[in-house]
C-alpha cells in the first residue's frame, strides 16, 4: 500500500459518499458521519444522484458494468474537495479500483486518478486530517471488539486508524479476539454464491467476538455489520452491532446505547 500525504490543514468542504448499503440499511450511520464532520467545523456536501462505487459488479467479473456505475458516480464530485466514505470497502474500491477500471480511456483514467487521491475512509479522515479530540470526561464502561472488513484492511490500511480512535475514548475498552483479522464471510456476493462456507465463518466470528466478553461489534462497514449481527441473532448469542460512525457520535457525547444520556 503506498504511501498516503496528508493536508497541511483541514479542509473546510467535503463530499461524503453514503454508500448504497448505507442508504438502504443503515441510514443513521450515514447521518452520524455527517454529524462527526460538522462537529470539527468541516461542511459536508451530499451530491444527489449517489448509488453503487461498482464493486459488487467489479468482484464478480463484470468489469464493464462496474465501470458503467463508475462513470455515473465519478460526475458527481466536480470540486476539488475530499469525497469521505463511511465504508473502507467502498473507499477501497473507489481510490484504488476506479483508476484501473479506466485505463483505456485518457480523460477518464485521469479524471479517475485525480478523484481517487481524494478519496478517505472515514476513521482515516478523522483521525488523519481532521486529527479529532474526543471529551475526557468519565462515562459508562463499555467493552467492545473492532471488526475491520478485508477491503478496509487490505487496502485502505483503516484497522490502525479505527483502534486509535477506539482506544481514546474514555471508558471503552477495545477486546482482540483470535478471529479478528478473518473475514465475516459475507465478501459481496460469496455469501450468495457459497452460503454454507460463509455461514460457517460468520458463526466463527461471532463465537469469538463473544469469548471476549465483550458484547458489540463496532466496525467502520455496514454490509459486515448486518451479516454478523443477523447471525448473532440467529444463534441467540448476546452480541450488538454498531457502524463506528454512530459509536463514535454516541460516545462523544455521552450518550448510552439505549438512548439515554449518561450523567
């Protein structure tokens, strides 16, 4: 993975690309984001007319209609500005995938190029650019575990950034199981493809995320969440899921998972 430079200062506009998954399931992950940025002063611009960064059609080996979902979305960030995505699976395929997906077209492999430099995953904006300090003051312990999608992992590098901000919010106590760095099994469309292999590894994850005694998950991307919390819920096993985004926003400002806010 190359080596990534980051601005001198925060920027004052970004685009935040809400991902699909997102927008069909977890629509207040996407509104915590927006939250998270506007916190540190940063105005968000949420282009209309997003959909898909192409990567299920791209995973599939369907090269050509992922670059037909590609050039669609690519329009829509004219401005110089960061494009922020609360997914590093997404963020993974729109800064490194997109570039590849155009290299037979000049003006779009370049414009490609350019957007893709521009492109962060959210806990990396964060932590990297916008360099967020959360309040110290004392509230509720909670125990939890990170889980970090392999896109995110492999590609965008986004586990340090989310253990850095986990482990500085007072009060919460981030768990390592053995099974971390393993994929849920969901992987887009293998979970469809081989539903018995992927169950059997979403079972893993679960079993070990609970062996910690921790119980929630947090992670930085949806379509992980909601296979691992659909099977925790399957199995009656005692575990909660929640995108980073909201536990972030939740625990900045001290407010419980239930709702209520701590004294």
């Amino acid at each position: 993975m190359q080596v990534r430079h980051y601005p001198a200062s925060p920027p004052s506009d970004v685009y935040l690309f809400g991902t699909c998954v997102i927008d069909l399931f977890m629509p207040q992950a996407g509104l915590d984001a927006v939250r998270l940025l506007e916190r540190e002063g940063v105005t968000v611009h949420y282009p209309r007319g997003q959909s898909c960064c192409g990567q299920p059609a791209y995973s599939s080996g369907n090269p050509e209609q992922s670059r037909e979902v590609a050039r669609s979305q690519m329009a829509l960030f004219p401005r110089d500005w960061p494009v922020i995505v609360p997914s590093g699976s997404c963020a993974g395929m729109m800064r490194h995938h997109w570039p590849e997906l155009f290299k037979g077209d000049a003006a779009l492999s370049q414009q490609a190029r350019e957007l893709s430099e521009r492109v962060y995953e959210l806990s990396e904006f964060l932590l990297k650019v916008l360099q967020v300090r959360y309040p110290q003051q004392p509230q509720a312990d909670e125990d939890v575990v990170l889980h970090t999608s392999c896109g995110a992992r492999r590609e965008m590098g986004t586990r340090v950034h989310g253990v850095a901000l986990l482990d500085e919010l007072p009060g919460v106590q981030r768990r390592e199981h053995v099974r971390e760095s393993e994929c849920c099994g969901f992987g887009g469309t293998f979970c469809l493809k081989h539903p018995d292999i992927s169950g059997a590894m979403v079972s893993d994850k679960v079993a070990s995320a609970c062996a910690t005694g921790a119980r929630r998950v947090v992670s930085a991307d949806c379509a992980c969440l909601l296979n691992i919390g659909h099977a925790a819920r399957a199995q009656g096993a005692p575990l909660q899921v929640e995108h980073m985004a909201s536990f972030l926003w939740r625990r900045a400002n001290g407010v419980a998972a239930g709702g209520e806010v701590q004294p």
